[in-house]
C-alpha cells in the first residue's frame, strides 16, 4: 500500500517550490487568457471560438494577432516584443513546470529532469522564470487595450460605438467578452 502522507524531509520540492511552480502556471493562463481575448476582440470571434483560441499554442496565437498588425505600428510593436520576450520565458516556465523533480546523487541537492530538452534544472533560475513571465503577462495586457483602442477607433468611425457587437472596447472603456 502506498503511503500518500509521507512526511516533509521525503518530497522533492519545499512547499514554497511547489508555489513557486503555482505561480508560473498562474501567470501562464493568465497570459494566455489576455492574447486570447486580445484576438476575440480584433476578430469578433464568438464566445466559442473565443474558448477555441484561448486553448492554441503560443506560435498560433501570436500569428493570430499579427494578421491584424499590419497596419497598426504599435500592436505591431507590442506583438513582436511578445514574440522576442515570450519563447524564452514559455521555455523556462516548461521546464519547471514539467520537470520530473527528485533527489540528484550526482549534485548532491534536489533537480529536475526536462525530458524534451534532456536537460537537468534547478530552482535556482526559478526567479527569472517568474520574472519573464510576469513581463509577458503585462505585455499581453497592453496587447489586449490596444486591441480595444483600435475596436473604439473603427466603431467610431462606423458611427456605431454604443451599437451591442461582437467587439471588446465600448463607449464606457470597459472590455466585454
């Protein structure tokens, strides 16, 4: 019978560790919850295929958003920072988040294994992660009220801002999905 209550000293990960990967998980949805309704609003998309989106990768979600960036200098912008910042910080938070965690004898202290990259990690790069993506997600957030500046600006122009739509950005500058 397996023992589930096993004590402290017998996990691989500190309670605080095991936070810390929280967090990246966290942050990570976060993220992807802000380009994905970033897109519904440039789209119009319905609620549905909103879900669909929110649920792509990150290649298919940036490409996504830069279809419509091509006449817009600043979303521009701001999706090809995402595109530099964000491989990077993804890869980090992959490794830590599906690591096999366990007691290294070689080291000497605690590592994870990251199979797709055969390659051995440790909390020490842990803050970094972090860092990286948290600056993705106010990136993403900055993505997402450009978006709706842009939704405004094309309402307006159509003369139909208050009219009900598809789109995020309203008259009140509050974001509906």
């Amino acid at each position: 019978m397996r023992d589930l209550n096993l004590p402290a000293h017998q996990l691989s990960l500190t309670p605080e560790e095991h936070a810390k990967i929280g967090e990246m998980a966290e942050l990570t949805e976060q993220f992807r919850i802000l380009l994905a309704s970033a897109g519904k609003s440039l789209t119009g998309k319905s609620y549905e295929e909103w879900l669909e989106l929110s649920n792509d990768n990150f290649p298919k979600q940036l490409n996504a958003l830069s279809l419509h960036a091509i006449e817009d200098p600043e979303l521009k912008e701001l999706l090809d920072e995402l595109s530099e910042k964000g491989s990077v910080a993804l890869t980090r938070r992959n490794q830590f988040v599906h690591a096999a965690w366990g007691f290294n004898t070689e080291l000497g202290r605690v590592a994870g294994f990251d199979a797709k990259r055969r390659a051995v990690i440790n909390f020490d790069d842990a803050e970094a992660a972090i860092r990286g993506l948290r600056e993705l997600t106010w990136i993403a957030k900055e993505i997402l009220m450009r978006a709706a500046s842009l939704v405004q600006i094309d309402k307006r122009a159509a003369g139909s801002l208050d009219e009900p739509g598809p789109w995020v950005g309203t008259s009140t500058g509050n974001l509906k999905l």
